[in-house]
C-alpha cells in the first residue's frame, strides 16, 4: 500500500437559509422562476376551475336594474341566487342536475327574458302549470280566489294602460270561445288565463312599473335559473356620484334575506 499522501480537499461553502452562501448553483437558479410559475399557474388554475363550479352549480351573482321588484328588492341592490335548489344547468350538455324541489308560488325567481335569453330577469312566481289565473282592478285572483299579497305595492294607482302587447293572453283564455271578440285585456284587468304545461307566470312586487308576464307570456321551466338567498351589497345609484358605490352604502339592507 503507498503512503503518498492524500490531495487536500475543498471545503463545503457554508449555507445561509439553505443555500451556499456564495450564491445559488448555476442549476438550481435557473429553475427556481420555472417552480415559481408552475406553483403560480396551479393556483390560478384551481382558483378557475373553484369559480366555474361554484358560479354553474351553487351560487350566481345578480344586480337589480330596475324598480319593478320594489319594495322587496330596490334598484342597486346585488343578490346571491342559489341555482342549486330547483337543479342547476349543467353548462353546454343542456342538462340539470337533480332539484332540491320544483319552484312555487311566491318564490321570487332570476329567469332568462323569453324574448331575449341574453338577459336575466327577477320577479315573483305567481302561477304554476295548470293554475288559473286573472286581475280584476289590480287584485290578483288565482283558480277564482282574491290574492292577499302582503308585498305588492302600486306606484300609479290611477292608471289602467291597455295595448296590442297583452293580446297574446287570448290563446290561453280560460273560456275562449266566450271571450274571443269581446276580450280587452288592460294592466289590471285581466284573464282568466290558464298557465301551460312546463311554464310558469311571474309578476313584478311594483306592479304598475314592471314588464312581467302579463305583457310577454310565460316563462318555460327551462328557463329558470334560481332564487335570490340575500342582498349582500345595496347602494343608492347617483348619476353626479362615480362612486356612490362607496358613498351611498345602505348599509341596512347588507345581509337581508330576500322572500
């Protein structure tokens, strides 16, 4: 065995949080950004996917645009819709899952408009299929009985408009062969109508200033998105303000349920 002796060996950098202290190796540098974004895009990508789901299936934001639903829901108003209970869309197969129960009357509703799906509407549910339904002087009757309805509110009590746009209640006239001709349907005379199979008949709280179904017909089941759960956001809209979302908080209103 040779005595030679041993060739000195370089000592180890010491290590500072880890690393030598002379800086990173060359290798572990360069992938540290990579690890970073992988790490970053696996986040967000979560996060995406969390959204679609919750948004498709649970819950749905919606702002109220107008005052047809006052004074349940007030123009500023921003409501979380639950889309679970009645059997959320699955998205693009046209498909729903199982509903926790079907609408019923005087549910308060978010819907696409029949007449342009690109828009959501909310109102009240006040028919269901098979119920006969009418108005005489601004008082709801369903299958003949006078409504008592504890939120309805009338801001043009005085006025009665009548117009070609409720013509089409003719076809669903309750004794058509009696009213065929005779039949001068107005806001708050009307019917009796009976609701068709797999649709259902909304009305606005406001019911002198809302465009509901005694102007356009019935909303088809298919159409129905969900309930409102709560206002989680309310604001006075103000024209002169840019950010009246700020100052014209109702801080009162944040949390109510909405029925």
């Amino acid at each position: 065995m040779s005595d030679a002796p041993m060739p000195p060996v370089a000592p180890e950098p010491p290590l500072i949080g880890g690393e030598p202290a002379y800086g990173p190796t060359p290798r572990r540098g360069l992938w540290r950004p990579v690890r970073m974004l992988w790490n970053w895009t696996k986040s967000m990508t979560m996060a995406l996917l969390l959204f679609i789901v919750v948004r498709s299936f649970l819950v749905q934001a919606f702002k109220i645009p107008s005052g047809s639903m006052e004074t349940t829901l007030l123009v500023g108003d921003f409501l979380l819709v639950n889309k679970l209970v009645y059997g959320a869309e699955v998205p693009f197969t046209g498909k729903r899952l199982p509903a926790v129960r079907a609408p019923k009357r005087g549910d308060v509703i978010v819907f696409q408009f029949p007449e342009d799906p690109t828009v959501d509407f909310v109102k009240r549910l006040v028919g269901v299929p098979g119920d006969t339904l009418g108005m005489v002087d601004g008082v709801l009757r369903l299958n003949g009985t006078p409504q008592k309805e504890r939120y309805v509110t009338h801001s043009e009590p005085g006025s009665d408009p009548s117009g070609d746009e409720f013509r089409w209640q003719q076809e669903f006239l309750a004794r058509p062969a009696q009213a065929s001709d005779t039949y001068h349907p107005s806001r708050n005379n009307w019917g009796p109508i009976v609701v068709s199979p797999a649709h259902y008949f909304v009305l606005g709280d406001n019911r002198d200033n809302s465009l509901d179904s005694r102007y356009w017909g019935f909303v088809p089941d298919s159409m129905v998105h969900g309930t409102p759960i709560l206002v989680y956001f309310s604001y006075v809209p103000d024209s002169t303000s840019p950010v009246a979302f700020l100052t014209h908080v109702r801080w009162g209103r944040l949390g109510t349920r909405v029925h």
